[in-house]
C-alpha cells in the first residue's frame, strides 16, 4: 500500500495544542502555576526534564520518518524538541558557577539531614570557607554548640543559636553561627516561624549589623502545599528589610520564588546570591546526582544593601552524611 501524503492539518493542529502545554511546562510563571501541584515539584528539575522530553522528540522523530505520513509524530517531535531545548536555555542562562572572589561577609548553609552531617564536618566546611554567618537547617542546639567549639580551637569565635519553631517543640530545628566580629545577636520572636518547619529572624543587639534569617520552609509534598506556600511567603515577609540576609534549605527553586517579590527583588526586597553570581543552575539536592541533575533548592538571599559577589555549590562533601550540598556565599556591603 502507497503511503498516504503528508496531511498538514493534523501537524497544525497538535502543534496548537501543544504550544501552550509546552509554554506551561517550560515557564509556568506564565500562568501563574510555578506553585500547583505536579508542576511544582516538575519544574525544580530542569535537567532531567529537558532530558527526558529530548528523548521523546527523537522517538517521535523516528516514527515520523519512518513511516513519513505521521503528521502527529511529527508536531510532537518539534513540540517536545523546543520544550527541551527551552530548559537548556533556562538552565544554560542561569550559569553553573565561577571562581569565588573574597568579599566582606562570607555566608554558608548546610541542610545537615538532623545531623547525617557531623560537626566535625561542618567545622571543617567552616574552617574551608572563611564563614561568617553560617545557616544549618536540621541541626540541634548540642551539635551546633560542638561546631562552635572545634572552629574556636582555631582561634573562630562564632555565637551559637537554634530555633525550634513557634511551638518550641520541632523535632528538627534550624540553627545559625554567627561570628562574634558581627556583635551579639538576638532572636526576633515577634517574626514567628514558617509552619511546620522552623525558621528564625536575628537581629544585632546594636544594630550595626546584617538581620539574619535562618530558613527552611516545609517541602512541597502532596497535602503540605499550602504550608509550602505559607512558609515562601514568611520568607518575602522577612525580605522586607535592605540590611537582610537569608540563608537555608528554602525547598524551592527561583521558580517558584517569581512573583513573590517587590520592585526589583525576587521574594519580597531579596535578589538570589547564585542568579546574581551566574551560578542558578547548580543543584543542592540530592547529593546522589551530579550538580547539573540535581534541584537547586537551597539559597542564600540577600537584601538591597548586599551585593553577591560569588556563589558556589560545595561538591567536597557529597559524602559526608547529607542529602544535601552545603552552598557558599561571598557579599559585598553597598
């Protein structure tokens, strides 16, 4: 049997259909849906999207030239080719690093995986970075206190806080170090928390220096999304403030941060260290898969009287216990 021409109304059509789906999936912040389920959690992972919708624009390629009437195939092999090649230029804008300048405050957080990461670890990563402030979701006041005590062996004095939450009573708190050079610092009760999981405001007791958030909203899990979002936007809420820095496992890409911020801030008055730095692209999480795979979830944020000089995701310490890779800030006073 003859095969049937090439028919171009089908093509037409499924490309019409596809255009908008494609437009979704690639930049849901068009429709304002980069917080709905299912494309929430797909958009954090670009790279395997891309990848994976690669994929099936080369099969669908394959069936249309094989059988080379498939008009179909052929718009959904265009359809998934631009989509993928859409995440690529995302990911490839965003940057994957560079070298990391020395600047006046040195800014690091470590989701430790309530304390898969020992303190010996996170006093090395400290004593390796130079840090200043120093954001440690899931770590405990007692591991916390160890840190500080094996970086002050090196002569790094650096003060000790931890937050469990409005209730008092998480079972997986947050702490923060914070150079005894940047003064004392008090915990703003009056700032509250992000539900479920706890964050902290501090702020200097003379205030001469940075407001530090130490965060880390809850995930966005199927039946914790609206807590999710709650905790996204406490953290705008803090972004409030020039002088803010904000460090920690904010379980959201700078995707789901759009729309979030004032002016020309990304959430609330807060611009992203790693877009400022060309290193967005870089992922955090899971350690098990390589940086240009991985989602990159966790953030340094910093405020209008901060300039980022430099971000880099830390590699080194994929095995020490973590799901997580620790993340390094360099900022410059404006």
């Amino acid at each position: 049997m003859p095969n049937r021409a090439f028919r171009p109304l089908p093509f037409l059509v499924t490309l019409v259909v596809c255009i908008p789906l494609a437009v979704l999936v690639v930049w849901p912040q068009a429709f304002g849906a980069q917080m709905v389920p299912i494309v929430s959690q797909v958009v954090a992972f670009r790279a395997p999207l891309a990848l994976i919708l690669g994929a099936g624009a080369a099969a669908f390629a394959g069936i249309a030239l094989a059988r080379r009437r498939s008009a179909v195939a052929a718009a959904l092999a265009i359809a998934l080719a631009a989509t993928s090649i859409g995440h690529g230029a995302i990911l490839l804008s965003r940057g994957g690093g560079g070298p990391e300048p020395r600047g006046d405050l040195t800014v690091v957080a470590w989701n430790t995986l309530g304390g898969g990461a020992t303190p010996e670890s996170i006093a090395r990563l400290i004593a390796e970075t130079d840090a200043d402030i120093v954001s440690l979701p899931e770590t405990d006041e007692r591991a916390a206190a160890e840190v500080a005590q094996l970086v002050a062996r090196d002569g790094r004095r650096m003060w000790v806080h931890t937050a469990y939450g409005e209730s008092g009573r998480s079972r997986i708190p947050t702490s923060v170090l914070i150079a005894e050079h940047l003064g004392e610092y008090r915990v703003d009760r009056a700032a509250g928390s992000t539900p479920g999981l706890p964050s902290a405001v501090w702020k200097p007791t003379d205030e001469s220096g940075p407001t530090i958030v130490a965060a880390h909203p809850m995930p966005p899990l199927p039946g914790g999304l609206g807590d999710w979002r709650r905790g996204l936007q406490w953290i705008a809420a803090q972004c409030g403030d020039p002088d803010v820095i904000v460090a920690g496992d904010l379980n959201a890409t700078i995707d789901h941060l759009w729309g979030l911020g004032d002016r020309d801030g990304l959430i609330g008055l807060c611009r992203d260290a790693a877009s400022e730095a060309h290193s967005a692209a870089a992922g955090t999480w899971p350690t098990g898969a390589p940086t240009w795979l991985a989602a990159p979830i966790d953030h340094v944020l910093v405020g209008p009287a901060w300039i980022a000089r430099g971000f880099r995701v830390v590699t080194s310490f994929d095995d020490a216990g973590s799901d997580h890779r620790p993340i390094v800030a360099v900022l410059d006073a404006r």
